[in-house]
C-alpha cells in the first residue's frame, strides 16, 4: 500500500495520527509515510551520531520522527535545510502516582517546584505537558532522554509552558519552535523543531 500525502511546503510540518501497531503489508506504516514524502532515489534512513533514524545527506532536508503510546501512534515530518531537526512526542494520560518524584529527580528545579504548587488533580497534565515538550526537543535533536531532562527547561507562564533555558548542543532555546497538538482524548503531545515558525497540519489514517 502506497499513502497518498499531501504536498509537503517547506513552512509546514505535517502529523499523521494512526493506530498503534500501524503496519502495512511487510513494512509500518512510518516507513511507507517517509516513502510517500521522498523523492525516488533517496536511500534507507541511517542511524545519525546519536541513533536516530534520518536520510543521509543530501536527503536530510527532510526531518522526520515518531512516537506512539498506548493504541495511538503519531509521525512527524518537514522540510528544512541538511539536517532539519524535528521531534515528536505523546503520551497517554493514566495514572502515574510519582510524577512529582520524578520531576524533583529529572527536572530542573524551576519546573519541579511549580508542578509541586499545582493542585494535585491537575498534576498530572501539567506533568505531560511539560514532559512531551522536553521529549520533543531530545528527539529532535537525536540524544533522547540520556542528553538530560533537566538541560531542557521550561517555565510556566499563561497556563502554559515557555522556553527558559536550552544547554549545550540544543541551545539555545529561543531557536526552537513548539505546539501542542490535539490528538484525541485521553493523549498529550507536542512538535518540536529547530528553525522558524511554520504552519502545523495533523492527519489521521487508519492503517
């Protein structure tokens, strides 16, 4: 099965939203979405300095990644210069009764003493939020959860989280770009890329 994607801009990023596990015959369903938005003679992704999955040069314009969690699988994609870093992360809201444990044990203090001020009810969404923003930007950036937590920090602000302070090879913070996407009930996540503001488009497939 072949997917019929729309026309990919270079100001756009699109999100596919489908079910988890998405397979299509002999392949997933993320292999045959970065398939439709190639071109023809692009090879297999390789696994960049960090382990994450990419084009090799000169097909790395195109940035792509994955998450899923629970039944719900999302896969993100744009356009950008050689190297185009983008990120893409969703969680499933249950239970976790020691969110608060971790973020005094992940997250910078800023981020932890807030979530701790938060009226418990509401703790946990306020933990994801901020969760799926940090995870966004690691996986666009490539280092995952082992770059650190606490090296990408956000502060409340307007019942919503802002970028304070990015360290290191991410840094800094004010070159990246956030949303939070609405993916259905039940589920928070959010994009991140690296580079100027562009228009964020989600579709939904079945397979």
């Amino acid at each position: 099965m072949a997917f019929d994607v729309p026309h990919l801009p270079s100001d756009e990023i699109h999100i596919w939203r489908m079910p988890w596990p998405a397979t299509v015959p002999g392949r997933s369903a993320f292999d045959e979405l970065l398939s439709a938005y190639a071109s023809p003679d692009a090879p297999a992704p390789v696994r960049g300095m960090h382990g994450k999955p990419m084009l090799p040069t000169p097909w790395n314009t195109l940035g792509f990644n994955g998450s899923h969690s629970g039944p719900l699988a999302l896969f993100a994609i744009g356009r950008g210069a050689e190297g185009f870093e983008l990120g893409v992360d969703v969680e499933h809201l249950r239970p976790r009764p020691r969110a608060l444990e971790l973020a005094r044990r992940f997250f910078a203090p800023v981020e932890a003493d807030w979530l701790a001020s938060v009226d418990e009810d509401a703790r946990l969404r306020a933990f994801l939020d901020v969760w799926t923003l940090k995870e966004a930007v690691l996986k666009a950036h490539g280092g995952g959860l082992s770059y650190g937590l606490h090296r990408v920090t956000f502060q409340p602000r307007d019942d919503d989280w802002r970028p304070l302070a990015f360290e290191g090879e991410i840094a800094p913070a004010s070159a990246w770009q956030f949303r939070r996407l609405d993916v259905g009930a039940g589920y928070v996540a959010a994009v991140a890329w690296r580079g100027a503001e562009r228009r964020v488009r989600v579709f939904t497939t079945a397979i």
